[in-house]
C-alpha cells in the first residue's frame, strides 16, 4: 500500500481533526466511516456520480440491478415465494443505490407489495432513488434508521460490504490493529498492538493482514430484533465474500480491502479522500453466526449464480433479446460474478425450504 498523502480536500482535514482529537490515531473502522459517510462530504453523502456501465458517465462501478433488468425479476421470484411465507406484503431494501433493484422488483411483484421500505443513509441518492421510483409514489417510504418493528421481507445487495471494518496486521510475529495518524501533517498508516484476534487462528508466522466485521454483525443482530419485534420475516444479502475458511486462509495476506474508482480497483483507501469506494468482502460465516445467535435461522447460501438459475432466470434469459442475454451471462458465469457474489437466506421462526437454494445449498460450509 502506498502509505502517505499529502492533505488536500476538506475530507481530509475533517479526519485529520478526528485524528488529532482521539490523541493521534483513529482505527481503520472509524476512519472508512467518515470516508464513506461523513455528512455532505463523504463518498456516499456526496453528490458525485456513482453507478453506472462505463467511466465516461463519470461512474465507479455496476452493480447487478444496473447491469441488467433480469436480476431483479429473478430476486422478485424468491421474494414472493417469502413473502408468501412469512403471510407479509412488506418489502424492506437497505442501500438502494441508484433504485434500480426497487423498480424491478416493484415492477415484478405488482399488487404483492403494500409497502416497500428503504433504510438509506445518503440523501443525496435519496434524491436519484425518488426520480427512478416515482411510478411508485405513495407505495414507498424511505427511512433513516429502522423503525423499532419490522415485518415483511428484507433485501440488500452490496450493502454489506460498505460496512466499515477494522484492519488487523500480523507483523514479526505480533497482531496489532491498523489504523490511520498524522505524521509531518500527512495521513498515513500506524500500527498499535491488540489483543483483537482473527476468529480463527491464521496458521504460519508470516506478515498477514486482514479484516474482523464487527459493524456487519451488529447490523444483523440489529436487524433480527427488530424482525423479531414485529410479525418476523425473511431476509436475503446478497455480496462479494466467503467463508470463514476462505476469508482467512494463511494465503490471503494481504486482506479484502479494495477501493473503487472509475471503474479501476486499487489498495490506497487514503488517497482520494471521498471520491471512492471502500470496501471489504463479507466473512458469510459471521453473519450467519450473529444472526444465529440474535434468534434468526439461515435459509441456505449459495452463489449468486447457482441462486439466481434456481430463481428461473435461464428461462428468462431464452426469452430475452441477445443483448440482454449477454448482460445476464455476466451475473451467472464464474469468471465475472457467478462466483465471487454469494447469497445468504434468513428468517424468523422454523426454516422453509427456499426456491433460491434448492440447488447447490452450501450452508454446510459456512
């Protein structure tokens, strides 16, 4: 990783402040959180362009819904068969993005949904989803935080993977908790000893780095509470992540974190300070144990592409033109993002049998 940058936008001097309050150091976790969110300022509360096919649009990445309408429809199968269920015609989305996923599966679902809800903390893609769901008025509400009861069917995609993580590096030997300082008025890199471990031990004495999710499994904690205060629920995630044995195999040394920015990927979360994308992959493993344990049980996991072919979406891809055909391809193969994307099934209450992994269910290897 590059380690340092001089500070040249208000972004910047906004955490250096943060820094400097906390005594010089902040861990990682709280500094992706104002790089991702600080009101007005951050990548997510700022109005720069996002989503999007290609760079000239002055995107950063696509995401399955922009990519193509079939990805929607074929989610909107599961959805309905949950929402049958769990007897509920609630819908509840958290980050949706440009409100492409909404539009399809509101226009997939029809007279099923009462209400769709989405959790968003940006206003400014508030603003985008209003534009795009405006067919829909008056059938979708927007909220800041979550109500204190929930009922109906949850979904998120890319959501879990711009939850801020903290960064924990094996050096000579010794684990200590990566985090950001000020040295010579720069942001850059600094290390302090934890006694913050891995949740399973990394074989070998060699440097490693990787990340723990602590926010991710209070969100799903959060998350079951609140399903479970209301009538319950199910709840689909769908992201880019592994297992616990694969996220933290003794090979992976260098972590998850990545950053995205005109559709290019690179490692230097401190540069560019707002104007892209942080994230890390999803240890599912984790998730599915804090949903465990907060009273929720998992209704399979799988990849995207073996969920998405469960959910019929061959069929619709014969019936579609070659164009979107092509597009459609890239949400299933294994080289794009058949593979790397996975999909966990939650709910409330005894287990059903979820169309979206009657095939290639691989909840035994979480």
């Amino acid at each position: 990783m590059q380690s340092e940058v001089i500070l040249e936008s208000p972004l910047q001097a906004r955490v250096a402040q943060a820094i400097t309050a906390a005594g010089g150091w902040v861990g990682f976790d709280r500094f992706m959180q104002m790089a991702l969110y600080e009101p007005g300022m951050g990548y997510y509360a700022n109005e720069t362009p996002k989503f999007g096919a290609l760079p000239a649009s002055g995107s950063d990445f696509i995401t399955a819904p922009e990519l193509s309408p079939l990805f929607g429809q074929a989610l909107a199968v599961q959805v309905a068969e949950a929402l049958q269920a769990t007897s509920s015609d609630e819908v509840w989305e958290f980050g949706a993005g440009s409100g492409e996923l909404a539009a399809q599966l509101l226009e997939a679902l029809g007279e099923q949904v009462r209400a769709y809800h989405i959790v968003d903390v940006s206003g400014t893609l508030r603003e985008r989803q209003q534009s795009r769901l405006a067919s829909w008025e008056g059938r979708v509400q927007w909220h800041n935080s979550l109500p204190p009861a929930i009922s109906g069917v949850v979904v998120g995609n890319e959501v879990l993977d711009a939850m801020p993580v903290q960064l924990l590096a094996r050096v000579g030997g010794v684990w200590h908790e990566r985090g950001v300082a000020l040295h010579g008025g720069k942001l850059t890199w600094a290390d302090r000893p934890t006694d913050l471990r891995p949740p399973v031990e990394i074989e070998g004495e060699h440097d490693f780095v990787t990340e723990i999710h602590p926010q991710a499994r209070a969100f799903m904690a959060t998350l079951a509470e609140h399903l479970r205060a209301g009538r319950g629920g199910a709840a689909f995630f769908i992201d880019y992540g592994f297992p616990e044995l694969e996220y933290y195999h003794p090979q992976r040394i260098g972590g998850t974190l990545v950053c995205h920015k005109a559709h290019q990927v690179d490692d230097n979360p401190l540069v560019d300070l707002g104007l892209k994308d942080i994230t890390a992959h999803v240890d599912f493993t984790g998730i599915a144990l804090a949903a465990q344990d907060a009273g929720l049980t998992v209704l399979g996991y799988t990849s995207q592409g073996r969920f998405l072919l469960n959910c019929g979406l061959a069929e619709r891809m014969q019936a579609s033109t070659l164009p979107l055909r092509a597009n459609a391809m890239k949400l299933v193969a294994e080289h794009e993002m058949g593979e790397l994307f996975k999909v966990i099934g939650l709910a409330t209450g005894e287990p059903w049998p979820a169309l979206g992994f009657t095939e290639g269910d691989r909840s035994h290897r979480l």
